[in-house]
C-alpha cells in the first residue's frame, strides 16, 4: 500500500494512505517507540527528509494499525550531492491502546497555525500606530501606516483572519475525523460544518469557550466567542476584501472593517484561551492556547481530571 510521509515532531509521525488518503497518527506514546527506534526511522528516512517519502510499502492490520513500512533504496540529491540511501523495513508493535476519538495531532496542528496568525496579526496592529514603524514607511513626517496604505494593511489582515476562520472549521473537523468519511479533498468550510452537525446532531461540534478554573462555557455576555454564523459572517467578510473590488463597485469602508477586526480579535482570544468540543455524551477534545503561542490539546470528561502539564502558566500536572 503506498503511502505519505511527514517528518517526524514532538515524538510523532504522520502517515497517509494512499488508498484512502486516512492519516495514520504513529505516536511515541500509543506505539511504544524508543530512542532506537526513532534512530532506526531517521536513518531510512534521510538528513532533512531527503528522501521523496512517496510510494512507501506498507502493513496494515485490520484494526487500521501500522505494522510495518518498507523503503526502497534511493538516490538522491542532498544538496547538490548525488547520494544513496539504504533500503529497508521498520516494525511497529501494534499499539496496546486505541485510536482516539479524535485526531489530537491534527487539532493541535490547527491550534497552533492559527496561533501563529493571530501572533502575526498582533504585529501588524502594533505597526499601525508604532512611532517607528510610521517614520520608516514615510521618513518625512509623522504619519500613521494606516493612513498611508490603508487599503493593503486591511487587505493583508483580511487574508490572515479569513484563513484562521477555515482553520478552527478544520479543527473541529479533526475532531471527529475518526468517525467521519468526508472526502480529504473537501476544502469548503460550510460543507465540513453541515457534514459535522448531519452526522453528529446530538453532540456541540463547534468551539466553546469556557473558564480556567471552573471549565464551565464562558457567558456571552461577559466576554464573546463565535457561533457557527458568526464565523460564516465574519468569514464572508473577510473574503469579500480579499477579492478586488472592480470597477463597478464601491470600495469597503477600510475604518469600519479595522474596527471590525478588533472585534474579532478579542472573540478569538476568548476562544483560544481555552474552549471545548464535545465529541461524544460523555467525552470533549479541550485546547489551551497559552499567551507564548504553546498549545495543549487533550481529551477528558466534562469536568476534566487530568490537565496536561504546563498547559497554564506556572501550573504543574493536577488532578482536577
């Protein structure tokens, strides 16, 4: 069976099959791998992932479980230098725990590129009124770099909000992705959230915000996340200026729409500080995006019973 290949991160490695295109998730933790056996990968894999890591043969049990992968010898260019990679077969134990209800992997993957945009996005506010920042564009007087490229600078956050909206779809998606048969090449959000909502009526398929010390969901009135329509409209919105406007209609108001993503910028912080999806009556995937950009991503009860360690700043592993 042919297969794909990621590098290896934080102790894991993602396969995807090239049958089905089903990633397989090949953690230290649920496939026991030691030191020796992460060496034994790193050498068939290459330096730097050398190797084109496509076309791979593979054992897989009927549980879903890989068994063993075999790399054919290769000659490649590393860089700029002909070399030759050994051939060869790694083994897996089959995993004595099983798959998780949901694609944890995925999800903190998801997390943590939308954690990167919103720390990009957070610079390019400071820009907009940073004394040096306005010099540097215009070095002859003091002008802000709204005022002086007021269309670009709403146009680039545009793009970076409306890619962090298709991501928490995607997120929610990894979620349940176990028990989904959604096509991989499904790319358009509203289809992935009617395919969630249709398949699971009875669980909370979307992100809810919720406090630190009680994890109870967080009022909307006191501090604002998103609802499902709420990220649709905003996502619309957000792509209407990535699109030019034309010749025949009005431009945006660029005011309103910075105003607009302040907005937007607070709800997503509610939303990342800590939320929960519910994936089963008695089971929720929990994320905790810390101020440092690090993300936790865990499955618990209700009230949770385990917190991962260093999930909140200066906290230690406790048991709730």
């Amino acid at each position: 069976m042919s297969m794909e290949v990621s590098p290896a991160h934080d102790g894991f490695i993602v396969f995807r099959r090239g049958d089905t295109k089903k990633r397989i998730n090949i953690t230290t933790e649920r496939y026991r791998l030691t030191v020796q056996k992460w060496l034994e990968i790193d050498k068939l894999i290459g330096l730097a992932g050398a190797r084109s890591l496509r076309d791979l043969s593979a054992e897989i049990d009927a549980d879903g479980d890989l068994r063993s992968l075999t790399f054919e010898p290769e000659d490649v260019n590393y860089p700029g230098t002909k070399i030759s990679l050994p051939g060869g077969t790694i083994t897996f134990e089959k995993p004595y725990t099983r798959e998780p209800l949901a694609d944890l992997i995925a999800y903190q993957q998801c997390m943590e590129a939308i954690a990167s945009r919103r720390t990009f996005l957070h610079r390019l506010f400071s820009l907009l009124d940073s004394e040096e920042a306005n010099r540097i564009a215009n070095p002859e007087m003091y002008v802000s770099l709204f005022q002086l490229s007021g269309r670009q600078v709403v146009e680039s956050m545009a793009v970076h909000y409306r890619k962090i909206f298709e991501l928490m779809i995607y997120a929610c998606w990894t979620a349940f992705e176990p028990r989904m048969s959604i096509s991989y090449e499904t790319n358009q959000a509203k289809a992935i959230y009617r395919s969630l909502r249709a398949n699971f009526p009875h669980e909370q398929t979307f992100m809810v915000p919720i406090f630190a010390n009680s994890f109870e969901p967080i009022d909307p009135q006191k501090r604002k996340g998103f609802e499902f329509d709420e990220l649709m409209e905003a996502y619309d919105y957000s792509s209407t200026i990535v699109h030019e406007n034309g010749p025949y209609r009005p431009p945006f108001d660029e005011l309103s729409a910075l105003k607009r993503f302040v907005e937007w910028n607070s709800r997503l912080l509610t939303v990342s500080a800590l939320h929960r999806v519910q994936i089963s009556p008695s089971e929720f995937v929990f994320c905790r995006c810390r101020g440092d950009g690090k993300v936790f991503v865990w499955i618990d009860d209700k009230r949770p019973k385990m917190v991962p360690q260093d999930a909140f700043e200066g906290a230690t592993r406790r048991t709730l």
